[in-house]
C-alpha cells in the first residue's frame, strides 16, 4: 500500500521522460500519472512509501534541473486521492447530496488540496483532473453532506492559499441526480 505521493511538474517533455526514467531508476515507486499536460509541460505523479518516492524525487530533480516547475510529496497521503487521479471511483447513491468543486491555476496545487480536502472531513473524492484539456488548470471533485463538503472545501484551499494558486471554489447544497451522474 502506497504511504506517500510525489508530483514533478516539469517545462520539457524530453526533460520529463528523462525524469520519469531516473525516478523508476533511484526507487521502488509506481508511476500514476507520466504524460504531457496543456502548456506543453509535463506532469509525473509517483507513489510508494516515504523513503522511495523522496529518494526518486531527489534523483528526478537533479536530472530535471532548470525545467523544474513545481515538486509536491505528500506524506501519509489520503488513499481515495489514487482511485480519484485514476478515475476508478465508484459511488452508488449520488442524488441529492452536495457537490464541492475546487480549481486551480496548475496541476500540482489540486493534488494538495484535494489531499487536505480528504483528510478533512467525511467525503468521497469523485475525480482529481489534472491539467489535460483544460489549459494546464487543475480541478477536484468532491461529494458528501452540505457540512462535511463545506469543510473539505475550506480545507483545501487553506492547503494551497500561500500558492496563490486557486481560481475558484463552489459548494452545490443539494447537487441533481442528473449533473451527478453526468460527473460519473
């Protein structure tokens, strides 16, 4: 069971394909996620215990150097964010129950916040997209009662508010069944 998450966010895809090889290389990790996102940059996401995905991060950023844009671990990271960045989260009875959305500016931030958001309170983490398609913005999806969505949102956007990183949050109270099940 993976303990910890590393993102790399770097400027090159050469320079991220390089990377990605040193990270396998220097540790016992599971890629997650290793493509281009919008902007011509791109994205690694690595898992494994804490010792493996900081030793590959460290390798991964000596071969990145100058293309480096943001790296992020996350110790003891929240088990629903890995079926959340896959997009394997499976929920049974979505109608009527409340809607929270965070976006923002950069893949990396949404990781965090929707790390914090989990942890926080009583909610299913729906989707975590990260910058495919939407001009290199991040955004997460979160479900569950009006307060516990309420507080995960709050949570997630204290995680990132020294980044100035976020664009914007919103809370649906009783979200419909059909723009649920449009999310699913």
């Amino acid at each position: 069971m993976a303990h910890s998450i590393g993102v790399m966010e770097l400027s090159s895809i050469a320079a991220g394909y390089q990377t990605e090889d040193a990270m396998l290389k220097a540790a016992d990790i599971t890629i997650l996620v290793a493509r281009t996102i919008c902007s011509g940059k791109f994205l690694i996401i690595a898992s494994g215990s804490v010792s493996a995905v900081n030793a590959s991060l460290e390798a991964g950023e000596m071969v990145a150097g100058s293309y480096l844009i943001e790296k992020l671990t996350i110790a003891n990271v929240e088990q629903q964010l890995f079926a959340a960045i896959a997009g394997t989260v499976t929920v049974s009875d979505v109608s009527f129950r409340a809607l929270g959305i965070v976006e923002t500016f950069a893949a990396t931030p949404i990781i965090e916040a929707a790390d914090a958001a989990a942890k926080a309170a009583d909610v299913t983490l729906l989707r975590v997209h990260v910058s495919m398609a939407i001009g290199g913005k991040g955004y997460f999806l979160v479900t569950g009662d009006v307060a516990a969505v309420e507080a995960a949102v709050d949570a997630a956007c204290s995680a990132i508010e020294l980044s100035g990183m976020l664009v914007n949050r919103v809370v649906i109270p009783a979200a419909t069944k059909e723009l649920m099940q449009e999310l699913l």
